[in-house]
C-alpha cells in the first residue's frame, strides 16, 4: 500500500486530544498551548484543529532543553 503524501512531512495531523494522551494533559491545557503559540496547529474544515505530530516532538524538546521535564 502506497503511503499517504501528507504522513511523510511533518508526520501525522494530530486531534487535540491526541495531543492531550501523548503530553498527559487535558484538552483545555492543549488549547491554552497552542493559543499561547508553544504548539502551532493546523485547520482542518472550519471547525478542526490539528497538530502535526512533528510540534509535539519540537515542543517536548524544547521542554527538555529548557529542564522542564
């Protein structure tokens, strides 16, 4: 099976609460991330946002940088 052109960027779009699971924090914090610019999203349709799967990564290394793990 042929992959999809949009996986091999930035790799997956994902959902906020996606987002959520993978950072151990609720929706809202999510929101208040992306709001705050330390995560960039992405429209998708008029009503969903995405975060591509390469900002959480950029996101946690800067955490990780910064020492706050």
């Amino acid at each position: 099976m042929e992959q999809n052109k949009l996986s091999q960027g930035p790799g997956r779009l994902l959902r906020v609460p996606e987002v959520g699971e993978r950072l151990g924090v609720s929706r809202r914090s999510v929101f208040a991330l992306i709001s705050g610019g330390a995560l960039r999203s992405v429209m998708v349709g008029a009503r969903s946002r995405r975060v591509p799967e390469s900002e959480v990564a950029a996101y946690v290394a800067r955490l990780l940088a910064n020492g706050k793990s």
